[in-house]
C-alpha cells in the first residue's frame, strides 16, 4: 500500500468505537462522532511537525506534546521534543479514516 503523506496530514481523532483488536481507528476532526469523554487526537502537519491532543482536568481538550512526524513505507513515527520515537503500523488510509495497528 502507497500512502500519500499528504492525506495523512491533518488533525486525527481517536474514534474509539470502531477499533477491532488489531487496530486502532482515527477520523478527522470534522468527523460526526457520538459525544465521548476522554477522546485523544493528534495533528499531522504538512511541515512535519505534529502535536497531541488529550482530555484535561475539565474534560477540555489540551494540547499535551509535539514535534516531528516521518513516513516510511507504511510506518509513521512520532519524534517528540527529547527524541523518543513512537512507531505505528498503517494499516488502513482515506481522507476520513485512518487505522493503525495495535502494538
């Protein structure tokens, strides 16, 4: 599978109520889902850049971390600020669903 990188760039969140045990589904941000608390996100930057999103003390959603993305192959890799890396499978790409493989 070819992944556009440009298809991926773009903000994701975590639809919880699709995931399969093998995979984890995200839909963009514009996306009607049904209310959840808790919901997390991340932004993928056409510069490379990303930043996540997670559920605050008030349930408001908070910006938590970021910095570098990178695609290769079907891998995408989360660079955060100190270089930890965080690697996730793509199993599945469309403009309005993203799926990636349960570690």
């Amino acid at each position: 599978m070819k992944i556009d990188p440009k298809t991926l760039a773009q903000h994701w969140v975590h639809a919880h109520e699709e995931d399969s045990t093998s995979g984890r589904v995200y839909r963009p941000k514009s996306f009607a889902m049904p209310p959840s608390r808790g919901r997390t996100a991340f932004e993928l930057a056409s510069d490379g850049s990303y930043v996540e999103h997670g559920p605050g003390p008030t349930d408001r959603r908070l910006q938590k971390a970021g910095g570098r993305w990178r695609l290769k192959g079907q891998e995408l890799t989360l660079i955060d600020e100190a270089g930890a890396e965080r690697r996730s499978k793509v199993v599945e790409i469309s403009s309005d669903r993203l799926v990636l493989a349960k570690a």
